[in-house]
C-alpha cells in the first residue's frame, strides 16, 4: 500500500479497496489473496476506467481487427478474379479449338498432329474441336493477327492448306460404286463393312481425281459386265462425327495409310465424303484377318500353320510395321486382329479396329477411353506414351498369339486384375511352348519393361529373317 497515493486509496475493514477520483493510469489488475487451514487463494480483477465520452478501445486492438477484415476481403477478391479468369481462358481454348486449322504436322515419336479434321473428312469448312496430339497443341489459324504476318505468310498458309485439300481430293470415290455390302463389326467410328468394287472404277476415279474433277461429287454408278473383275474393300464408317476424338483418329488413320505404300501394309483405295456417313474404303483380303485365320487353324477348319509359316507371317508384319515407323508413324493398336492375310499367306499390316463387336473382349475402357490393354505397355496405359517402342511390345504379344493360335493373352486374369499387376510392373509374359527357340530371345527383348532396351523394327525384321533363314 507504500505505493498507492493514501489520498486516493483507502482500505476499508472489511478489506474492500475503496478509491476517491479515479483516474485513467489507474487502470490494472487488483488481487485479493486470502487464507486458511486448507491454504491460500488469490482472486484478480481488471479494472477499466471509462472516460466522460465512453470507453474507447486501445489503437492496437483495433488496427489488428482492421488488418484482419483487408486480409479477409483480399483473399476473397483474389480467388473470384482467379475463378473468373480461368472461366475466360476456358472458353477461349473452346473457341480457338473450334476455329478452321490448318496442315497437320507430325511429333517427333511419330504421332500426327491432327488438323483441320471436318475440313478434311467432308471438305464442309466446318469447325471442329481439335483434340491434343501426344500433349502437343497445334497453333490455331484463324486467331486475330497482331500485325506481325506478312502476306506472304498468309499466301504460304493458304498454299499448305490447298495441297492439304487436293491431297484428300484424290482419294475421292463415290460410294454408289460399293456393291454387296456386308457389315463384319463395329469400331470405334462406327459400322466396320466389306464391299466389292469394281478394280476398273477405282483406276478411273484415280484419273479423274488428277484431271481435276470435283472432289466428293456423287457421280452415276456404270453397269458393270458381270465377268469384270472386282476386288473386295474394307469399309469403315463415321459416324461418330460429334466425338473430337474420334474425328482425331479418323484423321489420324486417314494419314497413316495415305502416307504408305508396301507389300505388307494395306492400301488406302478412298474416301466416300459426299454424303454421311463418311467412308474409308481400305483394301481387304480373302481369308481376312489374321485372328479369325488363327481361330480358324485352332478348331481344325483350316490346316495349322507350321513353324517355317508362322515365322513368315511374322516376318511379313515386321516388314509391314518397319515401313511404318520409317514413317514416323506409330501404329498403336498392333495385333492379330488387325493384320490381314491372303490365301497366299501374305500377311499386312491394316487397321479395322473392331473395338466392339466380334473382339470386344480384347478391349477396355480406361481413362475415358477404349484400349486394346493386353497389348500395351506401361508407359502406353499409364503414361500416355505411343511411339514405335510401344509397338514393339504390342508385336510381341503379336507372336505369343501366332503361336498360341489365337488364343487371347492372359486369358485367365480379368482386366482389372491385369491393370493392377501392369501399374504394379509385376506383369509376366512368357512365350507359347511352341515358339522356335531363336524367336525366344528376341520376344523377350520386345516385352522389356525399358523401352529404350527393346528393338527397333529394322532390326527386328533382319533378326526375325535371320532365323527364318535357319529354320
């Protein structure tokens, strides 16, 4: 109590603390200690002293209040503009994938980058959404120029996108020529048909293609003499003209067999595009595709293949895919359901994709989308990854099923217990009891779990007739 100004401070009997004229400074906590037998408590309590104008709080407090309430606000303000922001972005990529582009252009693993896909498939000039390539986005023609083209940029573009449509031009082929018909499947772009045409109608709409004639234009179908020869086409239809990645891999199949030409790759014969649906009219064989062939050699209805034959045919296919990744083109979907062969055993290299029917079960969805599984690696399923070491792995599942005559690979194991054990790298292939021996080494090669490690198809092919030689 030395401390407390006696004039001001007075202790009362009962222990009270009474205090005349209260000032500001005086403001504190005050304690009360009392005692007994059973100890001692102690009691604090603050005193506030409020001026004639009311209590007013510390500048502190309320700056930290202050600070908190700006914070607050900026914060909020910045996720609305963030959320706005991508709104415009989004609906700028939209627009821009929906603009007329241009000459498509290849990566460097070999996949096409896809362009100008409606233009292409039906000539309309109109848009269409343009899916990614391998993660790679074509630059759009068609966005507003900030001044810096020159005419000479704009004629080259005009120039790329002319040859581009002349090119497609001379595949035109009507399909009032097409004759018998038959649907054998279905695909990822829809119906997957065979057809009879005419040999010498394909050789004149080739020359009237070059002469000039319109392309796509729906011309009047000759009678054909019933002793002229004709030749069976595949026939693969769009009509899933919505779906921008089915238009990517029309287009992109419509490159890849455009751009070849071998022995062991089937050719591209046209493109009906005058009315919808449109088609790809590919060659086709007699005996069809090699699954059904192997099916075929399994059940006793056709005579096995012996060890000198199978290795031919794998030997043919090499060849086939070896022209095609020289191409910088990557095939993706490498197996014997998609390889044709002849009464001759020649075997090609095609693409019919029968995604649903009558191989649907070599098929899964994945990530939105159907993929042949049991002939993919990781890097394929997990990464995204297609390139001609894809392929090489897919053509050693190609000579497990020409051995096993075909059988479907790891037929025992459903797909998502396949999918589980190929994430987990714990997949194990094993070649058929009845591959040669000298085939061993190389099918274990092309299984590599490094893609790096496996062949490449120019040496696979001199490997593959090296042992075709000794046998």
């Amino acid at each position: 109590m030395n401390a407390l100004d006696p004039a001001r401070f007075q202790v009362l009997p009962n222990g009270t603390l009474y205090i005349q004229e209260v000032r500001k400074e005086d403001e504190n906590k005050y304690g009360c200690i009392a005692g007994s037998s059973a100890g001692l408590n102690r009691k604090e309590v603050q005193l506030l002293v409020h001026s004639p104008e009311g209590l007013h709080p510390d500048a502190d407090g309320d700056s930290t209040v202050t600070k908190a309430v700006l914070i607050t606000m900026s914060v909020a303000g910045a996720y609305i503009v963030l959320v706005i922001g991508l709104m415009v972005w989004c609906r700028y990529r939209r627009r821009s994938r929906k603009l007329p582009i241009g000459d498509a252009s290849k990566t460097e693993n070999g996949d096409i980058e896809h362009t100008e896909l409606k233009d292409t498939v039906n000539g309309s000039g109109g848009a269409v959404p343009k899916p990614k390539a391998n993660g790679v986005e074509n630059h759009k023609e068609g966005q507003k120029s900030d001044g810096g083209d020159t005419a000479n940029s704009q004629s080259s573009k005009e120039s790329k996108k002319s040859t581009k449509s002349n090119s497609y031009d001379k595949l035109a082929l009507s399909r009032t020529h097409l004759r018998e018909t038959k649907l054998i499947g279905r695909g990822e772009f829809g119906d997957v048909m065979v057809a009879k045409v005419s040999r010498s109608i394909l050789l004149s709409e080739k020359r009237n293609s070059k002469n000039g004639q319109a392309s796509g234009m729906a011309t009047t179908p000759t009678e054909n003499p019933p002793d002229e020869k004709e030749i069976t086409v595949l026939v693969k239809a769009l009509t899933q003209t919505k779906d921008e990645h089915c238009l990517a891999e029309f287009k992109r199949e419509l490159d890849l067999f455009t751009k070849l030409s071998h022995e062991n790759v089937t050719k591209l014969h046209g493109l009906c595009r005058e009315a919808e649906p449109h088609y790809m009219i590919l060659e086709y064989t007699d005996w069809g595709d090699l699954k059904k062939f192997l099916l075929a050699t399994q059940s006793g209805n056709t005579p096995a293949l012996t060890p000198v034959q199978s290795v031919g045919i794998l030997h043919q296919i090499s060849r086939g895919i070896e022209h095609i990744s020289n191409n910088r083109l990557v095939h993706k979907d490498l197996a014997a359901r998609n390889c044709l062969v002849t009464s001759k055993l020649v075997a090609k290299v095609s693409l019919p994709k029968l995604t649903r029917d009558p191989y649907s079960q070599e098929y899964c969805k994945h990530v939105n989308q159907i993929i042949p599984l049991r002939w993919l690696p990781y890097e394929a399923v997990y990464e995204d990854e297609y390139s001609t070491k894809s392929d090489m792995y897919s053509f050693g599942v190609l000579m497990w099923e020409v051995f096993a005559k075909g059988e479907l690979p790891h037929s025992k194991v459903n797909d998502n217990t396949f999918l589980n054990k190929l994430k987990e790298k714990k997949l194990e292939w094993k070649p058929h009891s009845d591959t040669p021996e000298p085939l061993i080494r190389i099918q274990e090669t092309c299984w590599d779990l490094d893609p790096q490690k496996r062949l490449s198809f120019a040496e696979l092919s001199k490997e593959i007739e090296d042992v075709l030689k000794s046998l």
